[in-house]
C-alpha cells in the first residue's frame, strides 16, 4: 500500500521559528488595535458621534473609516493609518518616469535604486501625515459644521488655539509613524514583507462584525439584507482571485545560446522548455478607489461654501453641484458614471506607470534576450506596454464594479438602498483582505519549504 503524502502546512505550528513569527505578528497587529482606540487630545466625542449617525455608514466617510479600521468613526491617534506612507511611495513612484535623473537612478543600480527610495519614503511620510492631518480635521469640521452646526476639534493656529492645535498636529502625525513602525517590525521580525498589509487588513477585518451588526437591525430586510451581503462577499472573492491568477506569458529566446541548445536538441532529440516571460494582472487594489472618490469629493466640498451666498445663482449652481456629486441624492446616476469612469482610468494609469518602471526592454536587452519578431530596446518595451494594456482591462472592469456595488444594488434591490454604502464597504475591503491572504499565504508556504517542510518530503 503506497504511503499517503501529507501537507507541510500541518508543520506550521509545530515549526519553532515560524510559530515564533506568527506570535510576534499577532502580538503586534493586538498592539496596534490597542492603539486605535486612543482618541486624539481635545475631541468632542459627542459632537464625533452625531455626526457619524448623521452621515450614516456608508459614502465616502464610511468608505475611509473602513480603510482606518474604524479609527476615523473614533478620530483615533491612528486616524490615518499608514495611508502617507503609501502615499509618499505613490508619489515618488510617479516622479521617477518623469524626473530623469530619478529614472537613471533606478535603472543603474536597482538595489541602490529601491534602498533610495524606502528612505526617500520614510522622509516624505512625516510631511505628508502633518498635511493629511490637517485636511482631515478641516473635511470633517466642515462636514459638521453643515450637519450638527459644531465643530469636532477646536483647530485653527490663532492666537488663542494655536498651542492646542500644534499638539493635536504633533500626535496624529506621531500616531501614523508609530503604525508604520508597527508594520515594520512585522515586516522584520514576523512574517516577512507583508506588514503595512497586515496593518491594514487587520483594521477592515475588525469592522466586519460591526457591518454585519448594522444589517442586523435593520428587522424588515435583515435576511435580505445579510444574504445579498454574503453573495455579495463570494463573487467578489471569486472575482478577485480569478483576476489575480491571470497571466500572458509571452516567448523569449536567447540568441546567444540557441546554438548550443539547438545542436543538443537535434542531435538527441531532446526537447527544450520554451523560456517565456510572465505578465501578470495587475490589480492595482484600492489606489484606484481612493484617488477617484477624493476627486469626485472635492467639488461638492468647495460647492458647501457657497449654497448660501446671498447672489442667487451662485446658490443655485453650488446647490446643484452638492446634488451632482452626492452619491445618495436623486440625480446620483452622474455620480456613478464618473466614478466608474475614473476608477478604470486610474486603474489603466497607475498600473502604466508601475509597469514602465519595470524597463522589461533595457532589461532583457541587457540579458541578450529577446522576443521573437521583435526588436530588442523601446521596441519590446512598446510590444509589451500593449500586451500589459490588454489584459489590464479585466482587472479595471473589476474594480469599476466593485466601485459601483451601491449603485447596482440599489436597481437590483432596493431594500438594499439605505444600507447600500455598507456593500461598497465590504465589496472595496475585500480587495485589500484577498489580496493580502493570498500573498501573506505565499510568504508562509516560502517560509515552510525553506526549513524544508515540503509537501514531496514529507511523507507519514
């Protein structure tokens, strides 16, 4: 009778090293939840509270609360997360195609090149988290000041309030560099290369129970509700995997060995494995999401404060433009259409970017390899900026659905409508959560294999 193989994940937990990893990275992500619920010095948590309810859950404020973790619903330390640190990467990922010397940096030397960058990036974090503070306190005191007619923090660098102010910019900022130092250790010390992910799917996941809770009381639709939540959660999962797993994996040849190769292989009939190079799906996550509901949100902000200007068309312009661009209100579909529009676009332009710093053509010059057909240099570059630009399409679709989710689930159900931003909530986390469970997946089962757990060795 043959012995039966067995998985090497079945060591996970007895491995010494690896359970170690995953203690430290579970203690650190209960630290950082820990620290999500510290509020910011000076607060009005009632005013916090009315505010919320008032807006309710979804809209954009619900979709950047879920993305803190829930630390924005509390205008926790944390309130930011580790999104300027992101940010900062964004930026200066961005910069390099424009910038040459950036360019040349980053090309000669790609180690250098990335250690540059990781330092370059901590540097414009600090700026950043100070800048996005300080448009944070001002959005929502805006917001409230329109909703509840008070204001949530007392800010302003005036005579009387400028001390209050300056500590209240010190701690936020302070409060995402701490995150991000969480995520680093984790990157370090727990499961490698996955921290500032696992930070952040820490904090949507700890606001599922609460979504679920919220369709829970809702006693009319509660199963309606909750079941179209769990088809909703299964296709997305379905959805994003599927996109994440595709490939094109287009030919390559090495002139300067074929004739070896070729000799062999037709001198002894063997048959040579065809050398391709893989372009994966890039499904550029919530980047996307995040960069077009930031823009479509700007018009109504500065719209707020003009609906009442005493010129009456001004009134009327600003009124019309808030009705536009408001999600919920009755003419909501504009608002839809350009959202949609401008995830796939965002999503075509940050994966364009990403994908040219990439150099595949200088890069597989220098290897002396080259596509058959195909000139090596800028001309393989182009051939494949137009594969990579093909099968981004999927993944663009995809994430201008998951965009839209409350709007479709209003035409398909509309005891879904109150509730609906809650959909976008989930649908949008769920791209973060897949994603990091299958890579967080991956480094583990590296982790296994390389103290030599595998799965063909292992047999009981």
């Amino acid at each position: 009778m043959p012995e039966k193989k067995q998985s090497a994940w079945r060591f996970l937990w007895r491995s010494q090293d690896i359970r170690k990893k995953l203690l430290i990275t579970l203690g650190i992500l209960i630290i950082f939840r820990i620290a999500a619920n510290v509020p910011v010095p000076g607060v009005d948590r009632e005013a916090l509270a009315t505010f919320f309810q008032s807006q309710g859950q979804g809209g954009f404020l619900g979709f950047l609360n879920l993305l803190s973790g829930g630390t924005i619903q509390n205008f926790s330390l944390l309130s930011m997360g580790v999104y300027p640190y992101i940010t900062a990467q964004i930026i200066l990922q961005l910069l390099i195609p424009i910038i040459p010397a950036l360019q040349r940096r980053m090309q000669e030397d790609q180690r250098e090149g990335r250690k540059w960058m990781e330092k370059w990036t901590y540097y414009l974090a600090v700026p950043m988290a100070a800048l996005s503070a300080i448009g944070q306190i001002n959005i929502f005191n805006s917001f409230a000041l329109q909703t509840i007619n008070r204001t949530i923090l007392n800010f302003g660098f005036t005579k009387d309030t400028w001390l209050e102010s300056t500590a209240i910019l010190l701690v936020m900022t302070a409060g995402t560099m701490f995150a991000i130092w969480l995520g680093e250790l984790i990157s370090e010390y727990g499961i490698r290369g996955q921290g500032l992910s696992l930070v952040i799917f820490a904090g949507i996941v700890s606001q599922i129970p609460t979504n679920l809770g919220i369709l829970w009381l809702d006693e009319t639709n509660r199963w309606t509700l909750i079941g179209a939540m769990l088809v909703v959660i299964v296709l997305t999962v379905i959805a994003i995997v599927y996109v994440q797993q595709g490939r094109r994996n287009v030919p390559i040849m090495y002139p300067h060995k074929s004739q070896v190769f070729y000799a062999m292989q037709r001198g002894k009939n063997v048959k040579m494995p065809q050398p391709y190079l893989p372009l994966m799906v890039n499904l550029a996550g919530m980047i996307p999401l995040i960069f077009a509901g930031a823009i479509l949100q700007f018009p109504a902000i500065v719209a707020s404060y003009f609906t009442q200007s005493e010129t009456a068309w001004v009134s009327q312009v600003s009124t019309n433009i808030q009705n536009f661009f408001n999600p919920t209100g009755v003419s909501s579909w504009g608002y839809w259409v350009l959202y949609f529009l401008m995830v796939v676009g965002f999503t075509y332009f940050y994966t364009t970017v990403l994908f040219e710093q990439q150099n595949y053509g200088d890069n597989l010059k220098r290897s002396g390899a080259q596509i058959p057909g195909v000139h090596s240099g800028a001309a393989t570059q182009k051939y494949l900026s137009r594969i990579q630009s093909r099968i981004t399409f999927p993944a663009a679709l995809l994430l201008g659905i998951v965009a839209i989710m409350p709007f479709l689930l209003q035409l398909i159900l509309p005891a879904a409508s109150s509730n609906a931003g809650l959909f976008l909530v989930s649908s949008s986390g769920l791209l973060i959560v897949v994603g990091v469970v299958r890579d967080t997946f991956m480094n583990i089962e590296a982790e296994l294999k390389l103290h030599g757990y595998q799965e063909k060795l292992l047999i009981s």
